[in-house]
C-alpha cells in the first residue's frame, strides 16, 4: 500500500467522523462575539471565538478550517477542548456568576 493511498482513505475516514456539537448558551454567545469585536484582542482569540461561534451554528470542520484559514485538525481540537469545557462553562452559568468572569473563564479555555 503507497502513502497516497493509506492518506486518501484516513482522510476519507475523518471526514466521515461527525464533529462534536457546540452549544452555546446565550450568555456564551454574547462573551465570544465580545471577544470577536474586541479590538485589542489577539489575533488567535478573536479567530478562536470566532471558530466556536461557527461551530455553535452548525458550520462543519471543514467549512471553518477553509474560512478561517485553519488546519481542520486545529478547529477538531479547539471543538473538542470547547466541548470538554462545557460543563464548567455551565456551572459557571449556574452559580450565576458575572459576564466579566465568564468572559475571564473563556479567554482562559481558548488560550
């Protein structure tokens, strides 16, 4: 078996994998679109946020990677880190804390 042809079918089998659904409190949304128009944000956060928000929208891996200029392994990490955040960020949420400290919390996961 050549390596264009073992690298055609794992590519194949990660396209066929579903991505990890993002949901987005409205809390959430509001802080990542905080960040997004924050003008002395970095560079990453902002392009960060904006993957996330994207991703609570439906917008699949690949569609992401080619709009934000990404790798898709990239934005399959940062989906995946995102999601394993989510019970913290809903915790969070429950204790009613401030948006400034939910905005701390998300800066925090996207760094």
């Amino acid at each position: 078996m050549c390596f264009n042809e073992t690298n055609g079918r794992i590519s194949k089998l990660m396209s066929m994998i579903k991505a990890l659904p993002i949901n987005l409190s409205n809390l959430q949304k509001t802080v990542l679109q905080q960040i997004v128009r924050g003008t002395t944000n970095p560079y990453r956060l902002v392009r960060r946020a904006k993957l996330i928000l994207a991703a609570a929208s439906g917008e699949s891996n690949s569609s992401i990677s080619r709009r934000l200029e990404l790798d898709r392994v990239q934005v399959r990490q940062w989906r995946s880190r995102w999601f394993e955040e989510r019970e913290k960020l809903s915790a969070a949420e429950e204790q009613q804390v401030t948006e400034k400290a939910l905005m701390v919390l998300i800066k925090g996961i996207l760094r």
